[in-house]
C-alpha cells in the first residue's frame, strides 16, 4: 500500500496485546480505534465502527509509539561538518531567539531509521554556543511525509551546571548572575517592549532573546535546563520559589535520586538519562544505575532522554534502556521500574513533562493516533518492528539500513556501485 499523507487516518487495530502507555500492564485482547487522526477508544472489548479499515494484530503487542524525551534527531547529520550540523551557532548575535524548527530535515536518515525502530515523536533541542540559553526546541514526528514539527517553539533550553559555567565566563557563579540578570532584562522588555533598546551581539539579551524568554518568565512556555550536580538542582529550586511561575524542567539529573524529596516536593518533572551509573564528570560523582527508580519512588515525573548518548542518532536505545529499568527490580539493592511504569518513560512520561500529555505519549482518548505492533515484549532487545502508525497514517519502515543491507544480503550481477565492479 502507498505510504504519506494521502493513506488512511481511521483504522482499527484488533486482536492486540495492549499497552496503554500511562503505566498499566499489557492486557491481552485489546483493540485500538484511530478516527482522523487520533485515539478515540483503546481496551479489551471494544466495539470496531462499521466501515473502518480493520488490522488484525494476531496477538502481538502494540503500543503508543515511543515518544523520544530528549534529541538533536533531524538538526543533525554529520556532528563534524558544519554543513550538516544546526544544533547550535557559535557566532550568531542569538541564544534564546534561535528556533530549531525551521532547521529540521524530515530526510535526515535518522528520521527514517528510528521510525522503523518504533520512534514516533519526538523531543528536538538545541545546542548551547556562547551562552547558558541554547534556544527554543520543537516536538518533531517521524513520519514519511515533509511536515515533520509538531509543535514549534515547544520549550526553551538551558545549560546549567559545568556547561553552564563554561557558556558564562567560568563559574557557576557568573552563571547564576546571568539567569538572574537575563530574567531582570526580560522584566524590563515585558514593561516597554517598544522601549527596549537593543545592544547587539555582546549584550547578554538581544531584542529577539528577550522576546523570546517572555512566555518562560510568565510561565507558558517550559523552561528545560540540563543539570546533573545535586547542589545545582538545589539552587535552581530555590529559584523557583522566587520565581513559582518558572515551568522547570530538569534534563540529565545525574544526582537526583540524592535530593528527590525536594524535586518532588517542587513539581519538576526530570527528563533523565536512564543508567548514568558511572561518573563522567566532576558534576556526576554520585550517579547510580537506580537514579530513575528513587525519584520515580519519591514521586517525581521522570521520563527518558538520550542527553550526549549519540542524541542525534540513537533514541532507540530508549527501548533497551527501559528494558534495564526493569531488570533492574531483579537485582538486590537496586531500585528500577515496572514493566508499566518503564514503558511510560518512553512514552507518556516525556510527553507529561513538557505538558504534552493530553496529545501525545499514549492510547488514552484524544491523543494522537501514533500506534507501534511489535513481533515481542518492545523492551526485549531482540524485539523488531511489525508495523507503525502515526496520526493513524502507517509509515514505510524502509531506511538507508534496510536498503544497504538488501543490497548486499543478495548482490546481483550490475547492481553493485561502479567501485565495486573489477
């Protein structure tokens, strides 16, 4: 059948080992009924309208597709030729104006091989160069077609931390001096737009960065900051309390386990690395394999990223990484997840984080109708892809790896490239 925009939105997948994404266990015999586009009814029992394209999933699992928390997945290519590369900007007079969307290659070979591997959505940062603010991030599906953001302008990101300090001068002091002092500028910009001068490139906010930084002071847009260190998160929380209207978000977290109960307490939701359980760093000293686990126990909304894991290439590690989560409940003295709770990190979790949770990372109603049929348990290594959907659309799961491998799986006479032929 044809694959894009033009194949059918409404479909109806039966006979299913059903997850849900919102943290509930697998139930057998599940359906799944997508109408234009989105989630209209997911469960055991549920009746299929007249008239609808039925798919028979024989059984196997499907899910919502896995919602990637944390990538550079389409702004970059090759991450050492510059061509390639639009993560960040290091001589540009802007930090928090940039906006990755306009950025985004839909045929960017990632795109396509992280599809095939279940990725239906997902989390699109920038890079930081020459300042604390990197810019603003988008929602991107993976889907065939050329209209890949989802949602632009979805968040601004922030380097705290060693990487913040670099971007400031060289202390985490001078980094805090200037988040404070760009949150006093935007103040004064929100007071007399038409008055705020702009100072050029060796201001700390141009015109557009304060522009930029208005919906995250007045809370509308969230604020994702990457930290590790525990006394870091420490004094972004107690910033929060000056500032309650900041929509935090923390990515990396490598400390968090050891002050959960504070982040907990304030309401940050953690996009985290799933097993940072050696030092890398100076800011990592205390990291554990069980990090997600203690704050996911001690109540915080934790969802996976793959944060300086090959971010723009490998969000299907996400799949194994969950997978450990849950190996992780077997071994003594660890602290990992349930199947359930594991799965939601790859899907509702991420989405939840950035207050995206009633359109995507699940099969509730109304979200998007992103659907995944896998031949196993989708956090099993060994488990490959049946078939996906995204808004209901279902997608060719060819890339540049399945066309290689075919190629020389069964070479022809004539159909090798002319290096090949002697």
């Amino acid at each position: 059948m044809p694959f894009g925009p033009a194949a059918a939105q409404t479909v109806a997948i039966t006979n299913a080992k059903l997850v849900v994404g919102d943290g509930a266990q697998p139930v057998e015999g599940g359906t799944v009924v997508i109408r234009d586009g989105k989630v209209v009814a997911a469960g055991p029992g549920v009746a299929v309208p007249a008239g609808m394209r039925v798919v028979d999933a024989g059984g196997k699992w499907v899910s919502p597709g896995i919602f990637a928390g944390f990538t550079r997945m389409g702004i970059v290519e090759v991450d050492g030729v510059d061509e390639t590369n639009d993560s960040g900007a290091s001589s540009a007079p802007f930090h928090a104006a940039i906006d990755v969307a306009p950025a985004v290659n839909p045929k960017s070979s990632p795109i396509a091989i992280n599809r095939a591997e279940g990725i239906t959505r997902a989390v699109v940062a920038p890079d930081n160069r020459g300042s604390i603010f990197a810019g603003q991030g988008a929602i991107i599906d993976l889907g065939t077609d050329m209209d890949a953001v989802s949602k632009p302008r979805a968040f601004q990101f922030m380097e705290w931390g060693e990487s913040g300090a670099r971007a400031a001068g060289g202390s985490r002091a001078a980094a805090y001096a200037t988040l404070k002092n760009a949150l006093f500028e935007v103040r004064d910009y929100v007071r007399a737009p038409a008055s705020y001068t702009d100072r050029g490139k060796d201001a700390f906010l141009t015109r557009a960065d304060a522009e930029a930084l208005v919906p995250v002071v007045q809370g509308r847009m969230p604020l994702l900051i990457h930290v590790e260190r525990a006394s870091d998160i420490l004094v972004l929380l107690q910033l929060k309390k000056e500032m309650p209207a900041l929509r935090m978000v923390f990515v990396g977290a490598a400390e968090g386990w050891t002050v959960a109960a504070q982040i907990a307490a304030a309401g940050v939701p953690v996009i985290a690395n799933a097993l940072t359980d050696l030092p890398e760093n100076f800011e990592q000293l205390a990291a554990s394999q069980s990090n997600v686990g203690r704050m996911a126990a001690a109540g915080v909304l934790v969802g996976i990223g793959t944060l300086n894991q090959d971010e723009a290439r490998q969000a299907r590690w996400e799949k194994q990484y969950a997978g450990n989560l849950v190996a992780l409940t077997r071994v003594p003295g660890a602290t990992g997840l349930d199947w359930g709770a594991a799965f939601a990190a790859i899907s509702s979790k991420p989405a939840e984080a950035l207050g995206l949770g009633g359109e995507f990372g699940s099969l509730k109603p109304g979200r998007r109708g992103d659907v995944v049929i896998w031949d196993g348990d989708p956090l099993e290594i060994g488990t490959s892809v049946v078939s996906v959907f995204i808004d209901g659309v279902e997608q060719s799961l060819d890339s540049r790896w399945t066309r290689l491998r075919q190629r020389y799986l069964d070479p022809k006479e004539g159909a090798l490239p002319k290096a090949y032929q002697r």
